[in-house]
C-alpha cells in the first residue's frame, strides 16, 4: 500500500454537543422561624435581586428587638452612671470597663434582632425566576433551612462540552464559539469560553464551559442539548504523511 506525500492544509474544526445549566441555580432556604403570613409569587414568576417574594410573622421576632432595644437603653444609662462615678473616684476602672463591654454586648444583641425583623420580609438574593415555590401561607418554617424557592436565571446559561487532548490544546479561555440548538435551528447565538479544566476526567476528556447570551425572548432553557461549534482560521499548508506508516 502506498500514498504520496503531500502538502495539505490540516482542518482542525469541530463541534461538541452538551447540555445547558442556568448561569445561577438557588435552593432558596428559610434563615428564621416562624409561619409564613403572605407569598407574593408564584412558579413562573420573574423577580429581582431584593424583591420581597413572601413574609414571615414577625410578632415574635419584634418583641425579641423591643426586649434588645431596652437592655440596650439600659446599659447606656448604667455606662454614663459609672463614668460619672469614675470622676469623683466612687468606682473602679475595672467596672468602668464592664459597663462598657455590657453596652457593646447589648448594641450587638439589638443589632441581631434588628437583622431578624429584617429578614421577616424574604427577599430574593438574584435575578432570576420562581422555578419551583416549596411553601404555602400557613406553613412553618424553621431556622435550620427549611427550603421556601427554587431561583434560576436564565438570562445567561453555560453550554457543558467536553473535548480532547488534542482539541483543548487549540482554545484559551474568551474564545468566541458558535452555538446551535437543534430545537430552535434558525435561531443564532454566541458564547465564550470561561472555563477550561485544568486537568481531565475519568474518560481522558477534558471539560469547558462556555457562558451563552440568551435571545430577548429568552428561548434557550435549562436542560436543553446544544452543539458548541469551534472553528478555527485556515492553516498554512503542511507535509502530512499517513499515521499508519510508521
């Protein structure tokens, strides 16, 4: 068997199919307790960084502040008492400074609370969509993490691909790639690479993401396939001599 030795160029294009996962995914869980009084949204629903999506009954949590606030109160009146007294010599500076220290505790106590009775209105930590609502108005929630929402945001996914020794060594993170959906094949759309593992997997592969913009009509969800489509300029031509003959 023979075959000529020639001058060719080398195409070093190729696609590699993954799945997409939304830019940021929340289980959403409860940080105090008490029993939820309202819900402002529903599944489906889209929120904003701060947006209040339900309310806790905060009849407890304001007493607890009210209770902080006076202790606090007081040991400002205890404080300027002493340090009165420290003037004319009628107490130590030991117990000055323990006055002190009860006000700072106290200051911190009531910060606390107030924090508390802050959070008795639960308001979504990103941008995104209700894509699942685990509570109703009536149910108790506990301190420990009850779980209230599921968040997702979808304005940006990230395609996971996984490629090849040889392929990987040819893209550098902020590589603009071509992305298709099978599911919307007229549909155009771009991303960029920003992240390449370091180190491969169990199959020798190395995993990328790359993060992909979604359409105005955010067409593009969670879960669906996409080929990441990698093309790279011509190449200057080279000698190329079949593997098998050596």
């Amino acid at each position: 068997r023979i075959a000529p030795v020639e001058r060719k160029v080398v195409d070093l294009d190729f696609s590699a199919n993954g799945n997409f996962i939304p830019k940021q995914e929340l289980n959403f869980l409860s940080e105090n307790a008490g029993r939820i009084t309202a819900i402002y949204v529903d599944e489906g629903a889209r929120v904003s960084k701060g947006q209040v999506l339900a309310r806790l009954d905060a009849e407890i949590i304001n007493t607890d502040r009210e209770t902080a606030e006076a202790s606090y109160q007081n040991a400002l009146r205890d404080e300027a008492r002493y340090q009165s007294s420290y003037q004319t010599g009628g107490v130590t500076q030991q117990q000055l400074d323990q006055a002190k220290l009860a006000t700072r505790n106290a200051k911190l106590r009531l910060q606390a609370s107030q924090r508390r009775l802050s959070d008795a209105n639960i308001k979504s930590p990103i941008n995104g969509i209700v894509n699942k609502r685990y509570i109703e108005v009536g149910a108790f929630v506990t301190a420990q993490g009850t779980q209230l929402f599921e968040l997702v945001d979808v304005s940006k996914l990230k395609l996971k691909v996984n490629v090849n020794e040889s392929q990987v060594a040819n893209l550098k993170i902020g590589d603009q790639i071509e992305i298709k959906s099978s599911v919307f094949p007229t549909d155009k759309f771009s991303g960029k690479i920003t992240f390449i593992a370091p180190k491969a997997d169990a199959t020798l592969n190395f995993p990328i993401e790359i993060e992909v913009e979604n359409n105005k009509k955010n067409t593009l969800k969670a879960g669906m396939y996409g080929t990441a489509v990698f093309n790279f300029p011509n190449q200057a031509p080279s000698i190329l001599v079949p593997r098998t003959s050596f």
